[in-house]
C-alpha cells in the first residue's frame, strides 16, 4: 500500500510521531540533566540511545519489524518513568499515540488497497 511518494499511511503516521517524539526525548533528557534528576551520564547517554532507537524505528517502518520495534521503544521510553516521573505520562501518550496510528494507518491502507485506489508494495 502506497501513499505520497510512495508510502503507506502506516509509514506516513508512524514517522510524525517519531518526528514530535524524537524531539521530546531530546528536550526531557535536557530537563533531566537540568533539574539534576539523573546523573549526565544517564541523561544525555539514555536519552541519545533512545533518539537513536526512535531513527532506528522510523528507518525501518517500510517493513513490519518497524512497527514492533517502534513499539518495543515506546514501552521502553514509559518505563524511564521509574527515573523521571513525568516519563510516564509523556511515554504513556506517546504510546497511546502510536498505538491509534498503526491501528488507524493499516485500515487506511487496507481500505485502500481493498478500493483498488492504490497498489500492493
């Protein structure tokens, strides 16, 4: 199923929340070192392996380990709250919001592909 420019709505969907996220993640690692809530070290090394694993995931959103290992950052990104508090809520909306996107994009897609609008990959 392809959209704009060749990708599916899925992939589309998948990559504005890891955009918006990506930059959050910066930002929260920025405050964590700021308000000293962790050591800098954890802050600017987690905080960069997990903008790294977000790239990784969006790189790989055309195939279907994309989606799993969006997923597995995202679970991973709500349970930084065990460090910072507030993780849980922005990890939390996050993965919500991930969540209704993959869902919302494969029955855009599949719809598609079922209307005969757009062609198999």
């Amino acid at each position: 199923m392809e959209g704009v420019r060749g990708r599916s709505i899925t992939q589309m969907l998948g990559a504005v929340v890891v955009t918006f996220e990506l930059l959050v993640i910066f930002l929260g690692s920025l405050v964590a070192f700021g308000l000293k809530a962790v050591p800098p070290a954890t802050a600017f090394i987690g905080g960069g392996a997990i903008c790294l694993a977000l790239i990784v995931s969006a790189v790989l959103l055309p195939r279907r380990v994309g989606v799993v290992v969006g997923t597995v950052v995202h679970v991973a990104i709500v349970v930084t709250g065990v460090l910072l508090p507030a993780m849980y809520v922005v990890g939390g909306l996050f993965l919500a919001l991930w969540v209704y996107c993959m869902y919302t994009g494969t029955t855009i897609d599949r719809g598609r592909l079922a209307a005969g609008t757009e062609s198999a990959p």
